[in-house]
C-alpha cells in the first residue's frame, strides 16, 4: 500500500486515514506497512541527477503564461522546446528530453498503444518550478523501488503511461506489463470524480455495494450473495474472476442501487 502524497498543497487533511479506512471496510488487503511517497524524496532526486549528468534533463524557465499560444494536443499544450537551448532565468522546472521514436506497448485490454513524445506532448516537467517532484517521475522511481510487475488502473491514465515508459527507458529500469481497465461513469458521461461532484465510497454496507460493483465489471454475480459477508464476496470474486470480459472497454456505467442500499 503506497499513499501518494507528494503534492501537499492539493492534500487534504484526514484524506489518507479516509481511504486506509475505507479500504479496510471494503475488505482490502495489502503486505506489509503503509508506506509514502514522500518518504522517497532521495530516491527521487537522485533519479533526476541520473537524468541530468546523461543530458536529458533540463531546466525550462517558461511560465503558463509564455506557452499560452503553444499547440495543443489530447494531453494539453505540446512544449515547443523553448528551453533546450538554455534558460536564463534563476527559478525554473525541469524537463526530461524526449524524441519522436514511438513509444509502443501492449495493453492487457486495451491493445497495442503507441506515442511519440515529442510531438504529442513535448518534453515533460519531472520536477516542479515550487521544487515539488512530478507525478510521472514518482511514480516510475516508486515502482521500480517496489519492485512492480503489474499496473493495473484507469484508461483515464492511458496518455501518462508512454511517458513513464520513456523514464524507465532512460534510467534503465524494467517495464512493467499494463492493464488500462474502464473507467466509471455517470449519467451525463463523465467519469465519477470529485470535480464532478461524485460523492466519496460509502462506508455503510460494503458487501452490498461490492456486488454492485461486481456487476458494474460484468462478472455476473449470483443474487444470494447481495446479502452476504465481504470475505464471501471476495471469496467469490478470487474464484470467478475474468478480466477479460472488458477487453475493449473503455467506460462502465455507474452501479445500481440494490435492495438495501
């Protein structure tokens, strides 16, 4: 269990105790003790100066304002490579280098995923002009420490995965093998998330709100189980599962209230 807590100021206060509890209500189990990000500020810095004595990283002093007419792509603004010749300014970000050689790997469900860097999305920040570490190098350093063989999350996550790619390429870790699963949606289409007012996991009948979402994942539960404990659902669950009913599937529709939700 890695709580990712590398951006305090989007943190908020008692939100990790909130999931570490409700994962446990849920029947969620893990080996060993929590650990946190945070914790790997060394780790991650000395990933950076790997990137740096190689000549792939570099300082970028460009302001939001100053790429405002840059293009556009499905990931947000392309960084038009302002910086890569140098920068002047003392307050700056750092960038990792990139090209246009695709990046290619093949998704669990999804199929074979291809991007090229540089002009899909630009050369990335690996750590922030506040001097905060970015999500992308984090989280590649984490698994590499960890010792991740599988990545299994959101296709909402699908863009972010070339880009780490390319960072275990340059430091020279392994790839893990992914699985880009469907995300959940509501009734206007939009993934359920805080910015769209989704409310938090309900913490009251947890073994019934699992079998809904056993449904929701299109494993077809019996309808005995609505009323059963947690460990039968997930008993249930271990035995019956197959991923492979969502290949190709890119969005679910929200659960269903059942009987006693």
């Amino acid at each position: 269990m890695r709580v990712e807590d590398i951006d305090p100021p989007r943190e908020q206060p008692g939100a990790t105790d909130e999931i570490l509890k409700a994962l446990d209500v849920y029947g969620f189990e893990w080996d060993g003790p929590v650990t946190y990000q945070s914790a790997s500020r060394d780790a991650h810095e000395a990933a950076i100066q790997v990137l740096r004595e190689a000549g792939k990283a570099y300082p970028c002093g460009c302001s939001r304002r100053d790429l405002a007419d840059a293009r556009r792509g499905s990931l947000g603004i392309i960084y038009p490579g302002t910086c890569r010749q140098g920068c002047s300014t003392s307050e700056f970000a750092l960038r990792v280098l990139t090209d246009d050689d695709p990046i290619t790997f093949e998704d669990r469900l999804q199929g074979v995923q291809s991007q090229a860097l540089e002009s899909e999305s630009g050369d990335f920040v690996i750590l922030r002009r506040d001097t905060l570490i970015a999500y992308q190098l984090a989280v590649v350093v984490d698994d590499h420490l960890q010792g991740i063989t599988d990545i299994v999350r959101g296709i909402d996550l699908m863009d972010s995965t070339p880009r780490q790619i390319w960072l275990q390429m340059l430091l020279g870790y392994g790839m893990p093998d992914y699985c880009h699963v469907p995300v959940v949606i509501n009734d206007r289409g939009q993934k359920l998330s805080k910015s769209h007012g989704a409310s938090g996991v309900p913490l009251e009948k947890p073994a019934a709100w699992l079998f809904a979402a056993l449904e929701t994942l299109r494993l077809e539960p019996p309808e005995e189980l609505v009323g059963a404990d947690v460990s039968d659902i997930w008993a249930w669950a271990a035995e019956n599962w197959d991923i492979t009913v969502l290949t190709g599937v890119t969005t679910l529709d929200s659960p269903h209230p059942y009987p006693g939700l």
